[in-house]
C-alpha cells in the first residue's frame, strides 16, 4: 500500500477518454484509489481546471461534468487549492524548470509542501524533478 500520492490530469484523462493511449494504465491507477490501495492522493486546484477543460474540448460537456462531479465528491482525492503564498512558489519552481507546464509545476509545488515523494504521470519531464518518483502503474 501506498501511504500517498499526487495525481496528473493525464491520468484521470485516460481513465475517461474513449481511445487515450493510457486507458488500462490510467483506469488501474484509478481503481487502485478507489480501493484504497494508495491512502492519500492528491492534486491542485490547476490539476482539476486543466483535466475539466481538456474534457469539455475532446469528449462532451456532459462528460467534464461528470468528471468534475467525481473528483469534487470524492473522500479518496483531495484537491488543494493554491493561495497567493503558493502561486508565488509555483512561478519560482516555474523558473527553474523550463519545460514543466505552470499545472506541473503546481504538482512539485505540492509535493514539496506535503512532502510527497511519488505522482502518477505520464509525462516524463517530471523525471527531471529530484525527490520525485514518476509511476505510470500501480505494479
């Protein structure tokens, strides 16, 4: 089991995306924190706009609805909401790491303050951020 985790937009995206090239990896995932199998999983508030909008333009507005219902209702996903204090932290990281979206960087952010060691993610520029683990499964 783990204790907690951080979780990319990627991921809840292929979960609920018809064709998405991660679908069985990202619905493990999923299933794995519906289960409990990861006690603690979480995301920033840039995490959530940024997997609602992206299902609003590629699926229907019916299914962002639904996803965005899922993630607000849950107990087995917090979502954390960035103040004035962090959003100043997400510039800094920001800064340090080109190629990191401003979303990503709000996920390292995270993981600094909660310190947080593992984020499920496809996106291989988070190898580059030292502290941090990158699982694409659940294995």
């Amino acid at each position: 089991m783990t204790s907690s985790a951080l979780l990319d937009s990627g991921v809840i995206i292929g979960c609920f995306v018809k064709d998405d090239q991660y679908k069985k990896q990202s619905k493990a995932i999923l299933e794995s924190i519906a289960k409990g199998d990861i006690r603690r999983v979480y995301l920033t508030d840039a995490v959530f706009i940024e997997t609602i909008n992206f299902m609003a333009r590629k699926t229907n507005h019916e299914e962002a609805i639904k996803t965005a219902d899922l993630l607000l209702t849950t107990d087995k996903i917090r979502i954390v909401y960035l103040d004035r204090s962090s959003v100043a932290e997400v510039r800094r990281i920001f800064e340090r790491y080109p190629g990191l979206s401003w979303t990503d960087c709000s996920l390292v952010y995270l993981a600094m303050k909660l310190g947080v060691k593992r984020i499920y993610s496809f996106d291989r520029l988070f190898d580059r951020v030292k502290g941090i683990e990158r699982l694409e499964s659940v294995d």
